[in-house]
C-alpha cells in the first residue's frame, strides 16, 4: 500500500518565470507583486484533484493575460494594448490564456503530490461561483509582478485550497 499524496503545494517564483519563459519564447521577470482581485477584473483559472474538487486557481490580471497571448499568439502590441483599456479580452485571447494556464497546471504536480488540471478558465467579465471567489481569496498564496519583454508588465496569483 503507497503512501498517500500530498496536496498541491505553491510553486516558486523562479518556476513559474521558467514555465513562462519556456512557453512564451521571451525573457520573463517576476518579482513579488500585490494579490490579484476578482473585483478589479482577473481571468481565473481553476484546477481540480482527480476528485473533482478545486485544489489551486491562478488569477491573472488583463494586462498580463493580454501579454501572455500576445507574446504565445505572435500578436502586436497595439491591439493587445486596446483590450487592456477596454478590461476585455477578446475569444482569440481568451483561447491562448487558456493554453497559458493549461500548461501551468505543471506547477502544481510533482512527485508525491495529488494530480491537478485545469478544470475551466473564467473570464474577467464572467460570474465566479462564491466557492471559488473565496478560494481566489485566500491566504496559501503567491502574488506575483509578471514582466513579459516586449509587452508588458502584468500581475499574476496562485493560490492553493
């Protein structure tokens, strides 16, 4: 009989600025930032245990969801720069964050530790149920400030259940 898993633990920033760095083909800084709110406009991210049950959400603010797909999707900066001041992202955008955060979820697992994926990706304008608003709010978290060169600086948390 094995041993069993460890929940989903919070990765370092130096892991998330390599998954990034690995998946957007740009240099990514990342320094300690302030928390990303639902109530300021945040693409949520949320992931799940084989259970189904929500054990980590990433938070990302517009202007870096809108970095991240611009830099992934080869996008110019201009029409990403509009989106930011309209706080929407268009479906296009949205498709490629989703790709972002599905690929993220590799933060989450590791030896020892209960499987996590991604579930579903809300979009900043799109309802959150009050589980997951409270979970997104929580204190077992990392708040990051996310520089993609070439674009743009934006805010990103992780927060484990």
């Amino acid at each position: 009989m094995s041993a069993p898993l460890a929940p989903a633990i919070l990765p370092a920033p130096k892991d998330v600025r390599d998954l990034l760095e690995g998946l957007l083909g740009k240099d990514v800084t990342v320094s300690p930032g302030d928390p990303v709110s639902l109530n300021d406009g945040a693409a949520l991210a949320v992931y799940v245990d084989p259970q189904m049950s929500a054990n980590a959400v990433c938070l990302m603010d517009v202007p870096l969801a809108a970095w991240c797909a611009g830099a992934l999707a080869l996008l110019p900066k201009g029409g990403l720069e509009d989106a930011i001041d309209e706080g929407e992202l268009s479906a296009m955008h949205l498709e490629v964050v989703y790709e972002v955060v599905n690929v993220a979820a590799a933060l989450f697992n590791g030896g020892g530790v209960t499987h996590s994926k991604l579930h579903k990706l809300y979009a900043p304008s799109e309802a959150v149920p009050g589980d997951l608003a409270g979970l997104a709010a929580a204190f077992n978290r990392i708040d990051l400030s996310v520089d993609v060169a070439g674009y743009g600086n934006g805010s990103l948390s992780i927060v484990i259940a």
